[in-house]
C-alpha cells in the first residue's frame, strides 16, 4: 500500500492530469448525524476537506478546481442551516485569504451571486478581488448554482444580442466562466449516483467519480485515489477503443 506522497509521485510520473477536476461535496450531514452530532457540524468538519482538496490541486498542478459549495435547490433547506452555511462561507474566506494567495490560487465564483446575504456577497468580492492577479490554479466556487440555470442564463444573454439562432460556441461562451475547461473528472462523495444540476453543460463528456466515503471523511488520500482512478479511464469520446490506441483494426 502507497502512502499520499508516494500516490502522488505515481500520479505525477503518469502524467496525465486533468487540468479541470469538479466535486460535489456531499455527505456533511450524515457524517455528522453517524456521530450524534448536529448537521452543521459535518459542515464545520467539511472546510477541512476543502483545504485539502485545493492543497492536492495545487500539488498535482491541476488548473482548475470547482467545489460545489452551495446549490440553487439548497435553498429550500431548513433556514437555520442556510443562515449556518451563510456565515460558515464568510468565516472561512477570510480565514483560508493569507494560504489563497500562499498557494498563488484564484478564486472565481460561479452561481446568483447576487442572491446571497450582504455580507457573503462582501467576502467573495474581497477574496475575488485579493485573489485576482494570482496566477497559478482558479478554484472556481459554486454558490446558489444551478446548471440548467446557467443554460437559460446563457441562451437569454445570447437572445439579448438580437441573434436568431444559436451555436454551442454562443452558449459556452456565456457561460459563468467561459474561459475554463469542461472538467475531465466529477468526483462525488457520500455515495449519491446523481449531478444535483452541476455544470450540467460543462460534464457532457466529463469521467465520474463516485466515492461512499463523506465529505468530512475525504481528504488527500482519497483525492489521489480518485486522480489514480482517472488515469486508468479510457475516454473514448464516441470512438472505438481500437482508435483510442491507434490500431488499424477494420
Ligand atoms: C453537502 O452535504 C453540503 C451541502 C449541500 C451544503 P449535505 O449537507 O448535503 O449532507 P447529507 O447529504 O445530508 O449527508
Ligand atoms: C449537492 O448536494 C449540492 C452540494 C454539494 C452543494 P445535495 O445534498 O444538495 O444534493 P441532493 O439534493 O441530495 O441531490
Ligand atoms: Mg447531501
């Protein structure tokens, strides 16, 4: 068995690293619950994980991180852990700004922004605005995201400019973040089998990661399993697997 360090170097030597990699980070709840504890407490425990997980991408030099922090649909959860989440986000930037701009990380948020509490909308621009000319990996946050609503978003945006029809180019390039890649990995943790409306344009073609273990319980071990499991995918794009290899089979 490999230790992180040694995982890491296997998964360096390789060489294939996604330059996008996104993750649903489910599961706070019930690791909390498990343990007799209150939900919130999964999430205090989560911001561990997300440290961790910026900290592997920084380390494989992956590009781009999307952590979904926060769905449209999460909304409608009970308003005391919505208020919770609220202030967990604004305690947190301000704590992770000084290892941000440490680690040369860009963050970028994604999602109805506007949407938010005053003071969450002040520590994202705070930390957007910190973090700008850093140039080394963007972690793109998705807050009060929906991605069918990013597609509506998009076409509307398009429409705006008198065009009749539109082309996939005209959509991407309304996109949240235009300028990232589609992810090439989607890991998900706490076991569910779904993508919760998450970049639902971006994860057309995009390799999936499903993994039992919860949030709080991920940490850079895991994530260097799930960048060794990538390694091992075949992506095919619609071709034969003999293509992918470059063998003339008829
Ligand atoms: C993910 O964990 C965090 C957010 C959705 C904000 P959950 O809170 O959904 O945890 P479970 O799925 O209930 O265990
Ligand atoms: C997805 O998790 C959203 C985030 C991780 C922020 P949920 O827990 O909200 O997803 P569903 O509702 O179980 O699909
Ligand atoms: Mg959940």
């Amino acid at each position: 068995m490999q230790n992180t360090t040694g995982k890491l170097k296997a998964i360096l030597e390789n060489g294939n690293i996604p330059d996008h990699v996104a993750v649903i980070m489910d599961g706070n709840g019930r690791w909390a619950r498990k343990q007799g504890l209150n939900r919130v407490n999964g999430h205090f425990e989560g911001v561990n994980s997300a440290r961790d997980t910026i900290e592997s991408c920084v380390d494989l030099g992956i590009r781009y991180l999307t952590l979904y922090v926060f769905s449209k649909e999460n909304w409608n959860r009970p308003e005391f852990e919505v208020n919770m989440l609220m202030s967990l986000l604004v305690e947190t930037i301000y704590k992770e700004i000084d290892s941000l701009m440490e680690k040369n990380v860009r963050v970028y948020p994604i999602g109805e922004i506007q949407d938010l509490p005053d003071s969450a909308k002040k520590s994202l621009n705070d930390v957007v605005e910190r973090t700008s000319s850093n140039t080394g990996m963007t972690l793109m946050l998705a807050i009060s995201y929906s991605g069918r609503e990013e597609i509506v978003r998009a076409v509307n945006r398009i429409l705006r400019t008198g065009k009749k029809t539109v082309t996939e180019d005209d959509i991407r390039e309304q996109l949240y973040n235009y300028s990232a890649p589609d992810p090439e990995l989607l890991i998900r943790t706490g076991g569910e089998m779904r993508i919760s409306n998450f970049l639902l344009w971006q994860c057309a073609y995009t390799e999936l990661y499903v993994t039992e273990k919860f949030w709080p319980d991920f940490r850079k071990d895991d994530f260097m399993d799930a960048i060794a499991d990538f390694q091992k995918r075949e992506r095919r794009f619609g071709k034969t697997s003999e293509q992918i290899k470059g063998e003339n089979i008829v």
